[in-house]
C-alpha cells in the first residue's frame, strides 16, 4: 500500500482529515496492543470508558500537583513541597509494586489526539480491530485502554488506527491529556534554544 492508500471499505478522508487538524501528543510510552473483535459490544466499551475516565483523572491529578510546584520560599510552601516529594515517591513505589518495569510493555513511539493514533511497525495485530494499552510513567499501573480499528497502513509499516467512539467527556479528557504534553513538549524545546 501507498502512504496515502486506505484499507478498503473503512477509510474516510474526514477521520484522517481530522486527526491530522487536532494537536497531537507523541512521544516514547509504554504501549501494546491486542486484538479486539470489531465492532466491539457497547458494555465491553462502557467498561473501557469508564477505566478511562478513572485513568485520566489520576494522570491529570498527578501532573496538575507536579505544575503547581511555584516559587514561595514561604515555610508553609517548602512543607507543602516535601510532603508532594513524599508523595510521588509513594505513587513511585506503588506503581513498582503493582506493575514492576520488568514486565512492561516496551516503549514505543506513537503519536495520538482523540481521534485516533499512529501506531510503529508491527504493534498493531493482524485483523481490523485491536485495543491499544498505553501506560504512562506518572501512573502505569493504569493503562488508557483505547479500542480502535485500522484505517490506514503506510509504506514504512506504521498503521492509523481510529477510536472507537469516546463520547465528549472522555473525549475532551483525552484532549487536555494531549495539549498538556504538547505545552510540556514546546516549553521544555523553548528551554532549550534560550
């Protein structure tokens, strides 16, 4: 297949059109992938939104704490910063006892929005439908449980997969997981030009 080739009968233009006109995260995440029989029944994704919603919480809990670090060298502020640093040494060790590195996926290098994700060489099983884990370092014994079909394979063998339906609240909080870590990503390459 060509890069602008489509899987027949699934692809349209206004998936690809739209992930491609929404911001995107990418970046090296633990990931993998199995397969999911499509289209998969509406309890199954009732479950996988639910997960979701609880996963993404916890990640934007955990990195609006880490934002909000500020600059008061007031003794209150310095308490409040040793008590997060307790903190996330405690989410640190709870994530390694539930979910060792030893058995993590490895990471791969995917670029997603809430439309859909492009997925490496090789990740994405045989068949249409497959359920995407992606596991984040702030809280990878949580995984965001994505199921999605493919709609487009390129030359170089990464494929286009789309989301199942999210509907707008898990929708929305997949955007703002995303526009933070591109905020992150533009801030941190501006750090590093001045």
């Amino acid at each position: 297949m060509t890069s602008d080739s489509m899987t027949p009968g699934s692809m349209t233009p206004a998936s690809w059109d739209d992930f491609e006109q929404r911001v995107s995260c990418e970046e090296s995440l633990h990931a993998d992938c199995e397969p999911l029989a499509w289209p998969p029944p509406p309890a199954q994704l009732q479950q996988f939104s639910e997960r979701n919603a609880n996963t993404l919480a916890a990640i934007a809990a955990l990195e609006e704490r880490r934002a909000d670090t500020g600059e008061d060298d007031s003794p209150l502020m310095q308490e409040i910063l040793r008590m997060d640093a307790k903190l996330t040494m405690l989410v640190e060790i709870v994530n390694n006892l539930l979910v060792p590195g030893s058995v993590l996926p490895p990471r791969q290098l995917l670029r997603f929005n809430a439309t859909g994700a492009i997925l490496p060489a090789g990740l994405a099983p045989a068949g249409d439908g497959l359920l995407l884990r992606i596991r984040f370092d702030l809280c990878r014994s949580l995984p965001l449980e994505l199921a999605a079909r493919v709609e487009r394979q390129f030359d170089d063998g990464r494929v286009f997969v789309v989301f199942a339906p999210l509907g707008d609240v898990l929708g929305d909080a997949i955007e703002r997981l995303v526009f933070r870590h591109h905020r992150r990503k533009v801030a941190g390459a501006r750090q590093l030009i001045g």
